[in-house]
C-alpha cells in the first residue's frame, strides 16, 4: 500500500536525509519496539495542512507507521477549530490538535490529552492585507474589514499587534470567512485584510497580497527584513484520552516514535518531504517547502510551551471560546514521551 505510491527516487531522497539527521538531531533515535502493541489498528484525526500533519503524512507517505507494527487510518478535516466537536462525539481515538483545543474538550468532560508535542506553527498563523485595502501604515489598520474563520488562535496575534501599535482593536470589522475562500475575497475586495494559516497566508501572497505580520514574525516596517515579535505562541501535538494511554501505551510508543522519525526528516532535508507530503495531504507542492521551513517541527516540550499557552487560554476565556480552560498540567502527559525521547521533555 504505502510502498508502492511513493517513487523509488523519493525512498532513496528520505533515507538519504535519515541517515543525515542521525547526525545532526537526537530525534532519529526514539527507542521504542514494534514488540508489546496493545493494537495495530489506529485511526488518527487531524487537519489538511502542514502545520498539524506533515509528520503525520510523511510517516504514512514512507511506511514509518507500517515499519512500527501499526496500520493508521487517518482522517482530515479542513479547519482546526472543527476537531473539538469531532472528538467529543466519542468516536475519535487520537488526534492532532493544539493545547486550546484539549481545554474545551476537558470543560465538557473529555480527557484529552497531549502525549507528544508536533510543531510551534506561530510562523505560519498570518496576516495578509490587500493591495487596495488602502494600509499604508500600522494606524490604517483601524476600522477595516478583517476576514478570518471565527474563533482562528490568529485573532491573538491581530490583538498584541494592535496593542503594540496602539490601533483600537474594538474597531476592526471582523468577518467570518471560510479559509479556501479568504484570498478571493481579498483579491475581490470584499475584505481589506485577511487571517489565517497556511497554505492560504501564501496563497494570498501569491495572489497579489502583502504578508503583514505572523505569529513570530512581522513585516510591517520593511516587506523584506521581518523582526522578531511574540504575538501568538501557537503548537500543536498528538493527543488522546486518559484511558487509551492507560490501556495501549505501547502502541502510543510506537506511534510517537515513527512521527519521531517524520520530523527527523523533515528537518534536515524538507526538499525531499514536499512531494509525499503533497501528495497524503492532496495540497499543492507549489509553495509547500517554504511552508515546511517557516514552522518548527520538533517534539521539545520546554518552557515556552508551558509560558505561552497561560496567556493563549486567557485570552480564549476572555472571548468566549473557553469558559474556565484548563491548567496546563491537566493537558499534557509526557510519561510515553520521556521514554521514547528522553532528551525531548524539558520541563
């Protein structure tokens, strides 16, 4: 099945990188055995984009899951916010989601929690205004019409901007939009400014649009040199209940342990993902690689994973998307993690 899709010169490429990552980063070494599996049959929920899935897609684009001892069914949804929802119908065993999104399941009852981080994809959470949206400068930003996908972590970011600015946030028009539709509407000008992740930020930057400010990074004062910033402190990790850790931890050894394996690659040679990513996530390659180096691709669970989700959740509860959140400590369990990558929990 997954062998046979993937080109020979694609194997040849992601050994290659493999074999240079084992040099290069302590993750290509996770020490977990295909012996001791509770179960082979998994099913994986997680998002159509690179952010929450590249390792996801990798792994099951060259065989890392069947090398483990596992057979994962994964399902893609399109937005991030939908994955509560699918997960508290109770059908879902594990997913990919960020620590926010734990908190709500948690508020209605639901033990979630993450066993493994992914990637910090504050880089990739972005702001693009139009070319017509007549922004010259940070203070035009006042009033205009922002198209975003209601209750999207980049609101944060658009609300420590406008702090840092002194542009009254309350002013901005927010209108919800689908993200595949959000770059058309810029371009039609149904919209001023655009909020999103990606593909579509590029997308839109293809299309004639001005990347403004991320997450991490901002372009607001030169297009070309961007400055580090902190408005939005975003990752994302793979995450189940409470009992399925209890009952099948083996399995989640194994599991964490080929996604391990992804991200090894994916860091020291991104060029060779962009196909097999592209082609498990039905997205186009064209763009894809700058996407791959724009997010952090790393299970590290440090400090500031642990400073930077009190302020998400904050601000979450204060909005209204969460009523009384969730300690961070109730979000994580790192037990699995420490023993498959003992060099990857820094708290």
């Amino acid at each position: 099945m997954v062998w046979d899709s993937v080109s020979r010169r694609s194997l040849l490429k992601g050994a290659a990188a493999l074999a240079g990552a084992t040099a290069a980063t302590r993750l290509i070494h996770p020490s977990f055995a295909q012996a001791g599996l509770e179960t082979t049959d998994i099913e994986l929920i997680s998002v159509r984009d690179p952010q929450h899935s590249a390792q996801i897609a990798l792994a099951q684009e060259l065989g890392f899951f069947e090398e483990a001892g596992l057979n994962v069914a994964v399902n893609y949804t399109v937005n991030g916010p939908d994955l509560p929802s699918l997960a508290a119908s109770g059908r879902v065993q594990i997913l990919a989601s960020a620590l926010e999104q734990l908190a709500s399941l948690r508020e209605k009852g639901i033990d979630f929690k993450w066993v493994m981080k992914l990637s910090d994809i504050s880089n990739t959470q972005g702001v693009v205004i139009g070319n017509n949206s007549g922004i010259d400068k940070p203070a035009d930003l006042a009033g205009k019409r922002v198209g975003m996908y209601s209750g999207a972590a980049v609101e944060l970011a658009i609300l420590n901007m406008c702090k840092d600015y002194g542009i009254d946030f309350s002013s901005l028009q927010f209108v919800n939009v689908e993200p595949p539709e959000q770059a058309m509407a810029l371009m039609r000008g149904d919209i001023d400014v655009m909020a999103c992740w990606e593909p579509y930020v590029s997308n839109a930057a293809r299309m004639g649009g001005r990347v403004y400010f991320t997450g991490s990074r901002s372009y607001i004062e030169d297009p070309n040199t961007p400055k580090a910033v902190n408005y939005l402190y975003l990752s994302t990790g793979l995450a189940t209940t409470g009992d399925f850790i209890e009952a099948n931890p083996g399995t989640l050894k194994a599991l964490i342990g080929a996604l391990a394996k992804a991200t090894a690659v994916i860091v020291s040679d991104p060029e060779s993902t962009v196909e097999p990513i592209s082609r498990n996530l039905g997205i186009p390659a064209d763009g894809l690689l700058a996407i791959l180096q724009a997010n952090d691709y790393s299970p590290i669970v440090d400090n500031r994973v642990i400073e930077g989700y009190p302020v998400y959740q904050d601000w979450a509860i204060s909005r209204g998307y969460l009523e009384t959140g969730a300690p961070i400590a109730d979000l994580l369990d790192m037990s699995l993690l420490r023993e498959v990558l003992p060099d990857a929990v820094r708290i």
